[in-house]
C-alpha cells in the first residue's frame, strides 16, 4: 500500500473568455464588461505581447509543458480551481461586470490533463446563473471530472468530493468568502442554487468545517480544505485567514488549499501540515493587459505536496515554474525561476519557510518545524 501520496495543486484555470476564444469550439464573443464587449479583445492584447497565438484545434495546447511536468511528479490526484461557466447559457450574471463561460464542446481541455476534481466555490462559477451552473455540473461529471463547492442547494455544494487512492481517500472540500468578490446572493441555501459560501472566517464557521470533515474522515484518509479567499494583488495575509486555517489544520484538516490571488503567495507548514494561502493564477487571459507588473502575474507555479498517507503531515512539496506565454504555459527560465525564488521566500520568512532552486529549474520548500 502507497505510504506516501502526491497531489496536484494548482491556482485558478480560468478557460473562460479570452481563453475559449482560441480553443476549437469558441462561444460566442459577446461579453458584458464596461470597457470590453468582445472576448476576442483579449486574444488581441496577448497576441500583441507576445506574437500570434496558432488556433491548432488542440485542446491540450493550454497546458504545453505542464503536461511533461504532471507526468514526471505522477501525482495520484489532480485538482484544479476551475473559475469559469462550462455552458451554453446566454443570460449572464447582471451587474457583475466579468463574466467567464467556456464551451462545453471544449471540455476535452480539461479532460486532455485528466483532472480529478474541479472545485467550483469561487466567484466565476455562477457567472452565467443558475442555469448555466446546473450546466456546469451536469457536464464536468458526465465526464468524470468530480466536483465541490457548488451544487443545486447547499447540501449539494456542501457535498465532498471523495477520490479514492489504493483504499485511502481524498476528502476535498471547497468553500468561497466574499473577500474574493462572490457575491453573498451566491450562496447555497436550502432551496437555491449556489456555492459553498462562508459568512465570515470566525472560530464557530471553522468549528463548523471541522466537524463536517470528522463526519467523513477514516483513520488513513487525507482532507483538503479549498479556500476561495482574499484579494488579487499583494503578499500580506490577514491576521484572521492564518487563524482560519490553523483552527482547521487544529481540528483536522491536512492541507489548506488556497487561491483567488492572481500571483503565489505565502506557503507555511503548521503543525506539520501544509498551508498555502495563495496559489496564484495558472491559467488565464490576462496576457498584455497592464498593471501591477511589480507582481509577475504571467508567472505561475504548479503544487506537488507530498504527505504521508497516515497522518497528512507534510513530506516534501516540489514546485514547477511556469509562464504564460501565447496563452500557454511553458517552462519558466532560469532567470524568472531565480524571481519566483525571492518573491516566495520573501513572503513566506514570516511563516519560518522559503523556497529553493533544485534540479532541472525546479523549486522546492524548506520549513522550520513546529513540533
């Protein structure tokens, strides 16, 4: 039996929009943003950047390297924070001002990186309403792709999703804050359509976590904690989101699976579980578009935690830099590698943890103990 097991993590894939744009099936163009009314716009500004963007019909050209990378780490679960509508539907979310909707014909994009779970509480799933979530769903799971965080009420958002690895389980939750930007009229209820939403981050909302997972939890089974949260620019983190996750990582959850942040940001090991408060964006359409370049938001990094299958503590985690580049993700350069490098380790000295250069211009992270 495996006694050690490696997950895939990784920050936002938004497929929507600019995105859907060059994959085989787009949809129709139209969007409703104040400054942009064309999806097409935004393939425009990337291919301004960096030259033309080749529609191959591919749907694996997204992931370029991250491919190679997925299969040398040969993780046994790969999840994602999938940030986008996958529907048809027309009426979107008024008054959101961004509104992401990939396909469905393009779902092989997902399938093509054979993606176990896609959490869905976050602030984009329900970008095309209720009808266009039902869509989404519907869709992901008819394709095995399992999901969490959103669902037809707040029992089925609530629902984990439960991946078995050599008789061991995942557990995964996804729950959303409104820091993010999800709207509160997004929320689950008993006889709505929504996201897992979380009022606030107090310690009664945490004790109410931690005993959903103790309902669920076997001796030998490993929980996740994806939290949509906080804003999109800058390495600080509320005093209030490290006591969010340390009461979970207190009450039993192995990882805290953090995102919404457009760049990575601090990663600490607490109790010898493994926090990451900021995964950063992995894939998106933000190529060209100006502002807050000081971040690095074309660069991105891909999360493979590796932990004992008995305990959840942490063992290793190896890190993979990438950047975008023609709406693809390549392989980071040693110069660009040596940025993440700083700009992690600088963010995370608080947390007694940094990263290093390893082999094949890879990253790895050292942590002080805490026992």
């Amino acid at each position: 039996m495996t006694q050690r097991l490696t997950l895939s993590l990784c920050g936002d894939v938004m497929t929507g929009r600019g995105v859907d744009q060059i994959l085989p099936h787009p949809s129709d163009p139209a969007i409703h943003e104040p400054y942009v009314q064309d999806a097409r716009e935004y393939v425009a500004l990337a291919e301004a950047a960096n030259g033309p963007i080749p529609r191959t019909g591919d749907p694996t050209y997204l992931w370029g390297d991250a491919l190679d990378e997925l299969d040398e780490a040969g993780p046994q679960v790969r999840i994602i924070n999938l940030e986008t509508a996958v529907t048809c539907e027309d009426s979107h979310w008024k008054g959101k001002g961004i509104n992401y909707r990939m396909h469905p014909q393009n779902i092989e994009c997902l399938t093509a990186a054979r993606i176990d779970v896609c959490v869905l509480a976050n602030n984009h799933v329900l970008d095309y309403g209720y009808a266009g979530l039902s869509d989404t769903v519907t869709l992901l799971r008819r394709h095995g792709l399992e999901t969490t965080g959103a669902g037809e009420n707040a029992a089925g958002a609530r629902q984990p999703a439960l991946v078995d690895v050599d008789g061991r389980r995942v557990i995964l939750l996804s729950l959303g804050a409104t820091s993010s930007g999800i709207p509160p009229a997004w929320a689950a209820t008993t006889d709505r359509p929504g996201v897992d939403l979380i009022d606030d981050l107090s310690e009664d909302t945490a004790r109410g976590i931690v005993e959903r997972v103790r309902r669920v939890k076997r001796s030998g089974d490993i929980a996740v904690a994806s939290i949509h949260w906080g804003s999109n620019w800058g390495y600080d983190i509320e005093d209030e989101q490290i006591q969010f996750a340390h009461w979970l990582v207190d009450g039993g959850v192995d990882i805290i699976y953090g995102h919404s942040s457009h760049h990575p940001r601090p990663i600490e090991v607490y109790n010898g579980k493994l926090v990451l408060y900021g995964c950063g964006d992995l894939i998106n359409d933000y190529e060209g578009i100006s502002g807050h370049e000081e971040f690095r938001g074309d660069l991105a990094l891909m999360y493979f935690p590796i932990v004992d299958n008995t305990t959840g503590r942490l063992h290793e985690l190896r890190l993979s830099p990438m950047q975008i580049v023609k709406m693809r993700l390549s392989h980071a350069s040693a110069q660009d590698s040596a940025w993440l490098v700083d700009a992690v380790s600088r963010a995370s000295a608080p947390f007694d943890s940094r990263v290093t250069l390893a082999a094949e211009n890879r990253l790895e992270l050292s942590w002080k103990s805490q026992e």
